[in-house]
C-alpha cells in the first residue's frame, strides 16, 4: 500500500473490507435462519397445511445451501483486490433478497388466523430474525433492509389487515419496532464504516512508517559504527549488521537477547542510566556472551523517547577501540614496566607499594618487601656476555612470578635488583615475618635450580632481604632502603640466604623455627609427658583428674603448654600430639581399671579444634578405647566453648557419636569465650567448668561472684553437674560450696603432678 491512497482507492478498499465482513458475518445467520426454519415449520405443522409449509421449508433450505455455496466460494477466492467485490456483493444481495422473501411470505402463507397463540410464536420469530439479520448484515445497508423490510412488511400489513383491535396494536408495535431497527440498522453500518475506514488509514500510516524505518534500517546497517536499541527491559529489540559483527555474531541471533543474562555485565550501568533519561558512557574491555569476541569497547547510550517524551527504551552507539587501547598498553608498557623482562618497573612498584602502604593502614595486616639481588651476576655477564645475563633475567623473572599468588607483585629495580612485594599477611608481626620468610624460602629453592643458558647448564642463587610494614610507619624510600640492608646482610651470610631487617624480629623467626624443628622430634624422642591435676568432691574425695601434657626439652627443661600448642596448632603437629594424649591417657585407665581404688577414677583430656574435626576422629577415637578395652565412661573430652561455634551442627554430630559409645563431656572455660546458651541444650554435656577467671577474684569481686552463681544455677536447671577450676584458697572453697558447687580443681586440692605422685596421693602400689 503506497503512503498517499487516492479517495476512490480508499473507498474501494473499505467496500472490499465491508464486503468481507458481510460474508464472514453471514456464516452465523446462515445456520440461525435454517435452524429456526425448521423450528417455525415443527411449530405450525398442526395449524398450517402440510402443502404450504414444507414447500415454504423446503424453499428455505435450497436458497440456504445457495448462499452456503457462495460463502464457500468467497473464502477459497482471491478477495485481496476491490477489482472482483462488486460482482460477489450482488449474487449475495441477491440471494438475501430471495430468502427475505420467501421468509417474509410466511407472515401470509404461515399466518394461523385461528390461532393466536401461534400468531405470537410466528410474529416472535420473525421480529428475532428481522433483529439478527440487520446485525449480521449491517455491514451492508441493501442487504440489511432489504432483508428486514421483505421478511417484517408482510405481517405487518396482515395485522392492519385483519382490523382486530389488538392485532392493528400488534402492528403499530411492529411499526415501531421496525423503524427502531432501521435507525440501529444506519448507526451500525456507520461505525463499522468508520472502524474500517480508520483501519485503511493507520494500516497506510504503518507502510509509510516502515518504509520510512526501512531507510532508517539501511542507513544503520551501513554504518561503521554498531547501533543496537533495547527496551525497557532491557531487551535488545534491533542492532545493525557492524554490532554483529564486531561480537562475531549475527543480527538474528542477537535481536531478543535479554542484556541482563550477559555474562560480562560491566557495561550495564551505562546502559540503566539511559532508561533512567541520562546519557549513559562505558569504555572498557568487553567479553561477549555467544561468541568468543574479546574486544575494547567505547559505548554511549542516549534514552529513546516516545510522543510525549516518555522514555521507551534506550539506544547505544558501541566502538571498537582495541586498536587504541593495544596502543595505550605500548606507552603505558614502557612508561611502568621493564622491557627485558616485562617485570613492573621502579616507577610502578613505587605506586604499588603506597597503595599497598594504605590497604595496611586499613585493615592492620602486615606486609612485607623482599629485596632480592642474584648472587655472582657480575661474573656471568663478565664470562658469558650480557645475553647470557639477560637470558638468566629473563628466566629468574618467570620464576618469580611462579612463586607468588596473584595479588603479590614482583618488580625488577635494573641490573639484577628485583623487589617482591606482599599484601595481606597476618596483623601479628612474628606470624607475617614466618609468612614472608615461607615465600622468601620458596623463591630461593626455585632460583638455585639450575638454568639453560643456550647449551650450557648454569647454576645461580640468591640474598634476599626482608622488611615487614604495617601501615604508614615508614617511608616507601624507607622500606626499600631497609629491605636492602637486609639483603647486603644476607649476602655477609654467605649468600643464598634470608635475612630480616629487624635482628629482634630475625631472632624471634629463628628461635621458632627451631621449635618447630625440635616439635618435630619430640614424639619421636618420647619427650612429652602427662601431668594430672586432680578433681574432688566437696568432701575432698578424688573424683579423678585433668591430663595435662609438658614437654621435657632437652636444653629448656619443662615447657608449658602456652610454649608450643599455638605453633603445634598452626603447623598441624597437634593431630599427632593430641592422638599421643588420649592413647596415654586410655593406657593409665586400663592401669587403674586393675585396681579397686582407682577404678572409677575419670580421666579429663582437652582437645583442641583442628583434632575433633577431623573427618575419622570418631572412628579414631572409638578404636583407641577398644584397643585399650577402658570403660568409655571414665574418659572425659574437655571442649572449650570457643571452638563449638565452628561449624556447630556438625559438632553436635560429632559429640553426639561420641556420646553413643559412652564418652563424657564437659564444656571448659564456660562464660569466657561467645555465648553458646542456645546450643547447651543441644550438646551431649555432663559438665560445665567455671574458668579459673571467674574463680581468681571470687572473694573480692562481687561481679566474680554472681556470674560463678549464675552458671550454677543454669547447670542444675540443664541438669549438669558443675567443676570449679583454679580454686587456691579456703575462702574460695567455701564462697563455691555455699553456692552449690560440688567439684573442684586447683593448687588448694594439689598442682598439676607426675603419674607416680599422683600414685602415691591415691595410694595406690
């Protein structure tokens, strides 16, 4: 359809539109007329002879197959043109004039003169028919009245007839009532006119429109930038082929694509501003959902708004500017990083390290800087020639960056000077230089392997020095100058070696690396021992005891606990260490399960966190006291209150397997670590401890006092029995026996004791 319709074609369209519906409409009152046809001759079969009422009927049913024929043959016709209407509206005019006269004959031929009942059922129907068919024909003002006048007429005029009073009222209604359907008749034809005629109208508007949007699409798709519109929500609804293709993929597969199912979502701010009626901007690197496309992209996108400035969706402009950006990366390469071995440079470790310097500052982490200078390189480049030095550059480089994770940077300062920096170590000092000292140890294990120097085989090492910072304690000149002071002591070491620059914090790194070294042997040089603090009732009776494990160094002498658990702990040694505990300790139960004095003695073992989550301690534990065939019932696991926070619900599971075999618990140090109150009546406890905290200061510290009072009351409310621990004084004794306490533990009783006094306490041979 061209943009501008002359009046005729418009018209000509419009009738063939009318046309159309006629026929369509016609389907319905086709059906309607013979079914009420045959309802009309069963009626007045009784009252009207057979030889006109089945004639009149079978005159109904001929012409309705007729215009079923033509109906038929309308829709299998090409009725796209006005060319070929005219000839079908007159065969259907003419066939509408036939029936309405052979229907209108029945007002005459099928008129019951003695029957009034049957007057009204005849008059009925055919005032419905009369109202049907000027609704089924209103798209054609002939058929309609036509039809209505041939079928309401005839009646109409046998009621003036007749001249009986009511039946010329009759009439006068019918009057009426026709001129009624004439009127509707007009006004129903006019708006389906009008409806059509609007349709013609915006159905020419749309065809300008879309060839006006066909050069729009032309000159988009030849445009050397990519055009995509979205709506607002966000679906992509057109894109140019040049968007296509710059993420190698095709127009039809990107159209309904959902923007915010992209896996690369960093343009997507800029792309909600626009819906929001703001200019959106982005440029960065983009990767494409569908496609392997991994490109720089420099995007604007502008809102797109409707008539009345409403914002219906945005549209977006998209560059491809991995040509300029590969340019930038040139420049900024050789501004911040070093051409030999594409290292960060000083300049770039500089602000690296400054910003490193405030994270530090941030979160209280330490950090540390490495000072590395290889050992002998002068001699290679002196022997060898500098392409052999710079070979070896290149491969200590890559080893470097191997031995570092991905936040860490390593930097080369020239000649054979490179700089390691760390983020995010421990916030105490001793554990982040052990930290560094680990990655310091790592790279000079990687750097004194060999390297290939073309055919020949070279061997090299390395000093490194070490300088831990927190925060903004020292300038970036300050740290550096540090850490090479560090490294010149390394070299005075004798080379391929590590040294810190502080000789406190080097001395404290040593010493523990030496305990942990000499950790490492003790179980092997049966150094430990159990030491037994003893727990009694309030008439001084033994009730067993807590185990409690010393080391006999052979230099040191006796070592607490608080010497060496942490570092157990921290390096894994507690696993077989607590397993040593509970296998000595199960041994004495078995010694004492021989005796009659100390066969129901308990036996408490602590056990630290990492141990009792082990995946097979369970099992571990089960097999220990059948392999020792003790009564699980003397052996008491202390857990402290901290720890069963840490993953609660598979503590519970755990406790509770142990429980099942027999094994005790008591909760050690209660009230000072965080609140585990809603857990207690979950946890398989016979026993809650008092801290010694709490117990220290009972006599003169009424807070002391009340908090000891209150954990005896929750105990005996759970059903718990309750165990003071650090109980030194007889003043203390009696504050706790006067609040219920029933156990106790502390030097008042007897101080943490050899098994042979323990023994001999128990008088036992």
């Amino acid at each position: 359809m061209n943009k501008n319709i002359s009046a005729i074609d418009k018209e000509s369209i419009v009738q063939s539109k009318l046309t159309k519906q006629l026929f369509y409409a016609g389907r319905a009152s086709l059906m309607a007329s013979i079914l009420l046809a045959c309802v009309l001759a069963y009626v007045l079969r009784e009252v009207i002879s057979s030889t006109i009422i089945y004639p009149w009927l079978a005159l109904v049913l001929f012409f309705s197959f007729a215009r079923a024929v033509l109906i038929f043959a309308y829709a299998r016709s090409d009725t796209n043109e006005s060319t070929t209407n005219s000839g079908w509206l007159k065969k259907y005019r003419f066939l509408i004039f036939i029936v309405g006269a052979i229907w209108g004959s029945a007002g005459i031929l099928l008129f019951p003169a003695d029957y009034p009942q049957h007057q009204l059922f005849l008059i009925f129907m055919l005032a419905g028919l009369t109202a049907g068919g000027i609704i089924a024909f209103s798209a054609d003002l002939v058929c309609a009245i036509t039809f209505a006048c041939l079928i309401i007429v005839p009646v109409m005029l046998r009621l003036f007839v007749i001249g009986d009073g009511i039946l010329i009222s009759m009439g006068v209604a019918i009057l009426l009532y026709f001129g009624f359907m004439l009127a509707s008749t007009w006004h129903i034809n006019r708006n389906i006119r009008e409806n059509i005629t609007l349709h013609v109208e915006a159905a020419a508007r749309e065809e300008a429109v879309r060839s006006s949007e066909e050069r729009y699409r032309l000159l988009l798709n030849h445009s050397p930038v990519g055009i995509f519109h979205y709506d607002t929500q966000y679906i992509i609804t057109f894109c140019n082929k040049r968007f296509a293709d710059l993420l190698e993929n095709s127009v039809e597969n990107i159209a309904g694509v959902n923007l915010k199912s992209l896996k690369d979502q960093l343009a997507f701010p800029a792309l909600e501003r626009a819906l929001l009626g703001e200019i959106g901007h982005y440029e960065g690197r983009y990767n494409a959902t569908y496609s392997d496309a991994n490109i720089w992209i420099s995007l604007i996108c502008a809102p797109s708004l409707d008539t009345f400035e409403n914002v219906v969706g945005g549209i977006a402009i998209v560059q491809d500017i991995s040509e300029r950006k590969k340019a930038e990366y040139i420049i900024e390469n050789l501004a911040f990083y070093d051409s030999l071995t594409q290292l960060p440079n000083r300049q770039l470790l500089l602000d690296r390290l400054k910003l490193a310097l405030a994270t530090s500052a941030r979160s209280g982490k330490d950090g540390a800087l490495l000072f590395l200078d290889l050992d002998n390189f002068k001699i290679l480049n002196d022997s060898h020639g500098h392409d052999a030095g710079d070979s070896l550059l290149r491969q200590v480089a890559a080893r470097l960056t191997t031995c570092l994770h991905g936040d860490d940077t390593v930097a080369r300062l020239g000649g054979d000077e490179f700089v390691v920096l760390i983020e995010d170590l421990s916030n105490q000092d001793t554990t982040a230089a052990t930290q560094a000292e680990i990655v310091g140890e790592r790279i000079l294990a990687s750097l004194k392997q060999p390297y290939q120097l073309g055919e020949k085989e070279y061997q090299s090492t390395a000093s490194i020095g070490v300088v831990i910072f927190k925060g903004h304690d020292q300038s970036l000149e300050e740290l550096l100058k540090h850490a090479d002071i560090a490294m010149y002591q390394a070299k005075k070491a004798g080379r391929n070696t590590l040294r810190f620059f502080d000789p406190q914090m080097q001395e404290a790194v040593n010493s523990r690396v030496d305990i942990e070294h000499e950790l490492r042997k003790a179980l092997e040089n049966q150094q430990f021992q159990l030491f037994y603090q003893i727990q009694v009732d309030r008439h001084n009776r033994i009730l067993g005891a807590e185990t409690l494990i010393r080391w006999l160094h052979p230099e040191r002498g006796f070592m607490s606990p608080a010497e060496f658990i942490p570092l157990a702990e921290e390096t894994g040694l507690i696993l077989p260490i607590g397993q040593w505990v509970i296998e000595t300790a199960c041994e004495q139960l078995k010694t004492w399960q021989k005796n009659a004095k100390t066969r129901d003695l308990t036996l408490s073992v602590n056990v630290s966190a990492k141990q009792f989550h082990q995946a097979a301690f369970v099992t571990q534990l089960t097999e220990t006291i059948k392999r020792h065939a003790i009564n699980p019932l003397q052996l008491k696991l202390e857990l402290t209150e901290s720890f069963l926070l840490e993953n609660i619900e598979e503590t519970i599971a755990t406790m509770s397997a142990l429980n099942d075999v027999g094994i005790q618990f008591s909760l050690d140090d209660f009230g000072t670590g965080y609140s585990c109150l809603q857990y207690l009546k979950r946890l398989p406890l016979v026993q809650l401890k008092i801290d010694q905290s709490f117990v220290r200061d009972l006599v003169v510290d009424s807070s002391d006092r009340a908090i000891v009072r209150t954990i005896i009351a929750m105990a005996k409310s759970l059903e718990l029995n309750v165990i003071a621990e650090g109980v030194e004084t007889k003043e203390q004794l009696e504050l706790l026996l006067n609040k219920g306490c029933e156990h106790f533990q502390g030097y008042l009783f007897s101080p943490p004791i050899s098994i042979s006094e323990l023994n001999e306490l128990l008088e036992v041979d």
